[in-house]
C-alpha cells in the first residue's frame, strides 16, 4: 500500500512569516487606540512631570539670566554719552555750523537794516 499524498500539506516559510505579520500588524492596530482610554499607572506620570518640570524650570531660569546678560550688554553698547568727551568730528562740525549761522544771521540783518533815502538830510 503506498501511503504517499499527493500534495504537500506543510506551509511554506513565507506564508508563516505573511502571516505572523499580519497578526503582529493587527494586534498593534487593536492596542493603540485602546491606550487612549485607559488611566496610565500611577508611578510613570509622576516621575515623567517632576522630571519635566525640573527641566522646565531650569531653562527658564537659564533664559532669564541669558536676558539679564542680554539687557547688561545692551544697555552699555547703547547708552547715552556721559563722561565721553566730544570726538574732534563734532567739534568740527560745531564750529562750521556755528561760522554758517553767523553768515546768515549777518545777512538776514543786512536784510532788514533800514536805509534812509538819499535826499533825507536836506529835508530834515
């Protein structure tokens, strides 16, 4: 009796791994949005805030002392002369404007200067 079948019944390497694939791939989808309703555990969420809050509070205490220094900076790149003596520019320039204000202040009273006529003398 020849017990032979006539086709092979194992399943092949590739369908096994398609098929563990597809049951990972489904799993994950069916997991996933479950998780957003469930209430997490109790020792995560506080290690993850006071880790995140020491952190927070870090860098803002650090982008607080960068804005001091910031501000320290800028204020003296900026401030307003004080103690600075004049630079030999604008005393210069000072002393052209000054020689131009005294030409046109000598010209607008030649302006306005009154001149008697030439016949006044004998009338008066």
């Amino acid at each position: 009796m020849d017990t032979t079948i006539p086709y092979d019944t194992t399943p092949r390497p590739s369908t096994m791994i398609r098929s563990l694939l597809l049951s990972i791939a489904v799993l994950v989808a069916l997991v996933i949005p479950i998780q957003a309703f469930v209430v997490p555990s109790i020792g995560r969420p506080a290690l993850l805030a006071a880790s995140t809050g020491t952190s927070l509070d870090a860098s803002r205490i650090n982008a607080k002392q960068e804005k001091r220094k910031r501000n320290r900076e800028n204020m003296r790149k900026f401030k307003k002369g004080g103690k600075k003596g004049t630079s030999k520019k604008k005393m210069m320039r000072k002393l052209q404007s000054g020689a131009a204000r005294q030409v046109e202040n000598e010209f607008i009273a030649k302006c306005f200067m009154t001149v008697s006529p030439p016949n006044s003398d004998e009338k008066a």
